[in-house]
C-alpha cells in the first residue's frame, strides 16, 4: 500500500523530461540545440558557456530582434543576462506550461546577436518554423 502510493507519487516527475541547451559554445552566437520539441511538464534548461549572453521570447516576425526585457507572452520567459565572464556556467530554467510554440532569442548588443542568429525555438509548428523564424530574425 504505502509503496503504491510512493509509486504513484513518482510516475510523473519520472514521464517529465529535462532538455539541456547550451548557450555560446566554442564561443559561437548560438543555442545548441536550437529547436526542442517539448511536452507540458518538461523543462528547458539553458546553460550559459561564454561570455554574456540572454534567452528571450520574442516575435516570430516582425521586429524580432532583439527581444524586448520580459520577453514576449502568453508564457514567454526571459532569463536576463547571464554572463559566463567569471567562469561561473549560469544556468535559466523554463518549465513547459503550454504547447505553443515560442521564439527565443538573446538581448545582447541591442539585437546584434539575434540578428547574427543566436535564436531558438520550443516546440515550432509546421506553419511557424524555426527556418523560417531564423530568417525573420536576419532579416528584422
Ligand atoms: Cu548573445
């Protein structure tokens, strides 16, 4: 009885997944991944590896760069600036809470970075690509 219900309590952290992104690798303006395809319940966790960088919601099109402070909504997030100058791998957690697609990119250097490609995207759709949104990002 008592291990049942210990059973039942860890079934859905057990079904709940952890995606790990890392921001900046080998010192590039890049998310890697830089599309997660995630369910309600699952965690993103982005990780900062050089030098000083952000993850934001933004536009899919439009004035997509950069992501306005707070980032864009329903659900959106905005890690602020996490920078990995002191060697300190600062990491942001967002939990999934819906399954719309959200665009992402970083802040830094007034848009510079998202301009340059430094975007991501949970859970893009066939009418909403992360291709697609990248180009917007060059574009915007
Ligand atoms: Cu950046």
């Amino acid at each position: 009885m008592f291990f049942n219900a210990l059973l039942l309590a860890l079934v859905p952290a057990a079904l709940a997944a952890n995606f790990p992104v890392t921001i900046g690798a080998n010192n590039t303006l890049t998310f890697s991944p830089d599309t997660v395809v995630a369910a309600i319940g699952d965690t993103i966790t982005f990780t900062v590896v050089s030098r000083n960088h952000s993850t934001t919601t933004t536009t899919f099109s439009g004035s997509v760069c950069p992501p306005p402070p707070g980032g864009v909504g329903p659900n959106g997030w905005d890690s602020g600036f996490l920078s990995d100058i002191d060697g300190s791998l600062p990491t942001f957690t967002y939990k999934v809470v819906d399954t719309a697609p959200h665009f992402a990119a970083c802040m830094q250097a007034a848009g510079a970075h998202c301009r340059a490609g430094m975007t991501f995207a949970l859970n893009p759709t066939a009418a909403q690509t992360y291709t697609q949104f990248l180009a917007n990002a060059k574009a915007s």
